[in-house]
C-alpha cells in the first residue's frame, strides 16, 4: 500500500525551473516530489508554493488547517521551509528562522481538528544557498549555512523527525538557491531513504532513485 505524504514548501519543492523567464516549473519526471510519486511506495502531495515562508499563526487557522484536512487520511507530512525567510530579511539569523519554525511546528501539532492521528511528521532542513545572482550577501549564506544545526536541535525539542539535505550535495543553479534538474534527481534519491527510515522504519539506499 502507498503511503501518502503531504510536502509542505517554497519553491524547490513547488519545481521552480530557474531557466523558465515567466516562473513555470519542471515537469512532473523532473521535480524531486514527481520522482518519488514514480515509486510504488509513495502518493506524493505536492504543496509547494514559490516565495513561500514559514507561515504564521493566523495562516495555521485560517489557511493550512483547510488545506491539511481536505487531504484526508496522510500518513507522513514533509516540512522544507526556511530560505525565503534568511533571503527576504537582512540580519536574519539562522537561530531566529529555527525559533520560527518550531513555533509553527509546535502550534501545527497542537492545531485543532487536524488530521495528525497516525500522522509522522518530517522536518527537512533546506540545502545551504551558494553565491549567485540571488544570493550575494555573505551574511546570508553564514547562516544558511548553520540553519540545519538549528532545525536539528528545535526537531528534537519537538519531538519529530528531521533531515538535513545540506548534507545531501543538492547542485544548485546559477542563482544560488533553485535545484537543477540534476539537483532534484539527487534530492528524490535521498528523500526516498528518509522517508523510508521515517514511515516504514526500515534503511534504503540514498541513491536508490538516482539514475
């Protein structure tokens, strides 16, 4: 039986296809959640969303509380947010973006009416931004940087599991912050083993999607 995973993101997981002039996105055999939905393992939700930070309280009740419930039954639900909130806010630090993402977390958690019964949460820690056209103030590619150390320790305050794809080797475009086509293929491979470990509690290859 699939399991059914809800992804919860900005543009990287929206696919955002940073070579497109009008903002379209990578084909579904592209984009990293369109990967997965390739295995017999996994129904991929994909609610990625470009620009997307990590939403406040008024978005838990008004917004994602409808969202989470119209998708029924879910067996995991996978959490990558944190790069628009260190490049759309100068002196940002990685420590604030993690307070804010543990706050959303934790208010997620204990949201009324939400659908978590059963529900195994995954915190991902987005792949470091690198230099590029978007991504030219040093301060901000510091604390990209440290943000999965961050999210490490607010996932183990909260009690939910975590992944740092900065540790993944994720390529990057020329803008410092988009998956290439070949970055996508790498993160699917390695989503695929997280989820694995998280959902059906067993190990597999990091690179079993990965051509």
């Amino acid at each position: 039986m699939k399991q059914r995973v809800m992804c919860f993101g900005d543009s990287n997981t929206y696919g955002y296809d940073p070579r497109s002039p009008l903002g379209e996105r990578y084909s579904a055999e592209e984009r990293w959640t369109g990967i997965l939905n390739q295995s017999p393992r996994w129904e991929i939700l994909n609610y990625g969303e470009n620009g997307r930070e990590i939403p406040d309280e008024s978005d838990l009740r008004f917004y994602l509380s409808d969202l989470l419930c119209s998708c029924g039954a879910l067996d995991g639900m996978v959490v990558m947010l944190g790069t628009n909130d260190l490049l759309h806010y100068g002196g940002r630090t990685a420590a604030e973006v993690a307070d804010r993402m543990e706050a959303f977390l934790g208010a997620l958690l204990r949201l009324d009416g939400l659908r978590l019964a059963g529900t195994r949460l995954l915190l991902v820690s987005p792949p470091a931004m690198a230099a590029g056209t978007w991504v030219t103030d040093r301060s901000v590619l510091e604390q990209s940087a440290l943000l999965g150390d961050c999210y490490r320790r607010a996932a183990e305050r909260l009690g939910v599991a975590f992944a740092d794809a900065a540790r993944w080797n994720v390529a990057l475009s020329y803008d410092g912050v988009h998956f290439t086509p070949a970055g996508h293929r790498t993160f699917a491979g390695h989503m695929e083993a997280e989820l694995a470990r998280c959902l059906l509690e067993r190990d597999l290859p990091s690179e079993v999607l990965v051509p």
